[in-house]
C-alpha cells in the first residue's frame, strides 16, 4: 500500500512540474479505458475514461490550447490536459461538438436541435437547426430559413424573423445619421434584412481580446517549380521522340514522361537528364518532400515512391498506395508522411486516416493518424509511436 501511494505521489510531481499548455498531450488507449500521454507515448493522465470521442490541440502564443470529449459512466464531457472541465459530465446532451478555432465554445445538440455552451453555462439553449459564430462574440442562429442573432451574454438581439444578418459599416451610405455615428462610438451595429426592407439592431461592443480565435499555420507543404521562361515545348518533344517511343510534357514542371518499349521514365527538361529509369510500368509526379520531387511509379504489379535521381523512398512492395499515401500491403495499412524526419508508417493495421495535425511550429506540424487494430481504436503519430497498448 504505501509503495502505490509513493507511486501516485512522484507521479503527480512529475506532472505537475509542467505549466498548463506546455506539452502536448495525446489521447492514450491502455485495453478498453483512455488517458493522455506526451509524443513519446508515456503516459500523463492514467486512463480512467471509457472514450474520448473527439478532440483538438492548438498551439497559441507559444502555448497549447488542448480540448478533449470524453465519457465515463454518464453522458460526455469537456476536458484539457490537466483535467480541468469545461463542460460537466451532469449534462443530459445526445452530443457535443468542440472547435479549435473557438476553443471555449462547445455546440451542443439535444433532439436534433443545436445549443451553445460558453463560459461555464449553456448560452443558447437547444432549440436551433445551426448556429454560427460572427462578429463581436455573437452566434446567428437559425430555424428553417430565418435567422436571429444573440450576443455573447445569451440575449437574443435580433430576433428570428429575417433571411440576413450583417455588420453595419459607414461607407454603405453617403449620410451617417447623428444616432448611427453615436452608436457606433460604443455601440456595435447590426443590420437585418428580409426581402422587403433592413432594420439596424445595437449591442455592447466586445473587446477582441475577449474573443479567442485559433492560430491557422502553413501547411507542411514544398514549393513546385515553375519555370517562368518561354522554351520551345514542341521542340524539346521532337528532340525526345528520336530515342523515345512516346513523349508526354508537363509544362508546369519542366518534366517529360517518356515511354521505350512499353516502359516509362521521366526526362528533366532543365537538366536534359533522366531522373527516373525507364523501368516503371506506370510513373505519375506526386509532389515535393523536402525540396525533391517524388513520383509514385508501378512496376510488377507493385507500387513504391521514386524521388528524382532514382532514389527510392519507397520501393515498389505495396498493394497501392493512395493520394493521401496510405500504404495497402497484403491487407493491411500504414502511411508515408511527406517531409518528416521519421521513417513511414508499416503497413500494420486493419484501417488508418489522418487526423486533424498538430502544430509544433509555424513551421511544422506533427502528424498524428486514427488507425485500428482488431481490438480497438487508437493513435499513431508521424514517429511511429503507438498511443495505445491492446
């Protein structure tokens, strides 16, 4: 007994020696419960939850914004990584939908009907078909075809009656009437319109720092080249035709798809060289991983990524690999994740998609990908952690 006290006592010391926002925290299956754990998959928040049915992390002002759904005995709740809740497990909704681009804001939905939960309360109770997040803090809420808007304290300013609901700005009229331009000092003005006539509505105006929006970053994406010189494409193609059977140009990429004897390579029109061996039984460009080119080619009935210089990233062992390079071999699943220092994924489990990534740096972001095992669901990040243990 005291041994496991001991246990529990270094554990939350250790735990509690990171700041609130300071790691990110992944949703962690040990059998049938889940907890949390850091990206190298040692666990942070002992897995006392029967699901955690969906979930966002955010890095905002050098923090982690972290919001989880999850469920014990009773209904879904709303939690962050240090368990604080947002949303209490008494609440008696079918459903709950979270937002990383309003974090404190949780849509809620009972009988088919849509609510809105804010700031410790239920704002907009469950009587909506959709409601949508404007300006100012407020939500356009709607029934049937007509909308309505309430404020960011629950109070209904407009109410449902009109097909329209926009902000009011000055330079949509010559003259500003003495009301408008008072209003407009320390008023937020709305306008509401039906197909016959527009009514202005006022409210408190809300500070911006009391909105929080989330932080959208670059994609891990590589630059194509595109040549802005003027080349004789037709040339270059009759030039290629002497020694190859078919000629196929892509402008775009200064590159030529050639066939010889029913196999195909690929020509670099800058460089005049053959960046990928006619030896494919299909080759097609595929994009850019850390600066390169990379094209998904064919060849006995097997697929694999060849980057230019015939450097084989992949070979050619798989099933298919697919758009988003989800790897298919002998039934099975993995991933290839693009510009990552990390080997892919193997082809292991029985389904797997990628989820919503999460961003590490304005310039990376950490790939993290929902796959299942014949004895559940879990995670897989892009460095090949497993965040489950079956």
């Amino acid at each position: 007994m005291k041994k496991t006290i001991l246990f529990l006592i270094i554990s939350f010391t250790i735990y509690a020696q990171k700041p609130s926002g300071s790691e990110v925290l992944i949703p962690f299956r040990v059998k049938k419960l889940w907890g949390l754990s850091d990206t190298l998959g040692n666990l942070k928040v002992n897995p006392i939850y029967k699901e955690i049915k969906s979930f966002f992390i955010e890095k905002q002002n050098d923090k982690y914004v972290s919001r989880y759904v999850v469920k014990t005995n009773k209904s879904y709740f709303v939690i962050n990584e240090d368990r604080k809740v947002f949303l209490p497990e008494t609440n008696t909704y079918d459903s709950i939908h979270i937002s990383k681009y309003y974090p404190n804001c949780f849509w809620v939905f009972k009988k088919g009907k849509t609510g809105l939960f804010l700031k410790n309360k239920e704002i907009i109770p469950c009587l909506y078909d959709d409601i949508l997040p404007t300006q100012n803090g407020s939500f356009r809420v709607q029934k049937g075809d007509l909308v309505g808007l309430i404020n960011a304290s629950g109070k209904l300013i407009i109410p449902i009656e009109y097909i329209y609901i926009s902000t009011y700005r000055e330079e949509e009229t010559d003259e500003v009437e003495e009301k408008d331009e008072k209003a407009m000092v320390d008023k937020f003005v709305w306008i509401a319109g039906t197909s016959k006539s527009e009514k202005k509505y006022y409210d408190t105006k809300v500070s911006e720092n009391n909105i929080v929006y989330a932080t959208i970053y670059e994609k891990r994406l590589g630059s194509e080249t595109i040549s802005g010189d003027s080349k004789d494409y037709d040339l270059m193609a009759s030039e290629l035709l002497k020694t190859y059977d078919k000629v196929q140009i892509n402008q775009s990429l200064d590159i030529a798809y050639v066939t010889k004897n029913n196999l195909k390579g690929v020509i670099d029109l800058v460089s005049n060289t053959e960046i990928i061996n006619l030896i494919y039984d299909e080759v097609i460009y595929d994009g850019i991983n850390k600066d390169v080119k990379v094209f998904k080619t064919k060849r006995n009935g097997k697929y694999g990524l060849i980057q230019s210089g015939n450097k084989a990233i992949l070979n050619c062992e798989f099933d298919d690999i697919n758009e988003d390079h989800i790897l298919t071999k002998d039934n099975r699943k993995g991933v290839f994740v693009f510009n990552t220092i990390y080997p892919f994924i193997k082809p292991k489990y029985t389904a797997i998609k990628s989820v919503e990534p999460i961003s590490i740096s304005d310039f990376w972001q950490f790939g993290l990908f929902e796959v299942t095992t014949e004895k559940g669901k879990g995670y897989v990040g892009e460095n090949g952690v497993e965040f489950f243990k079956d």
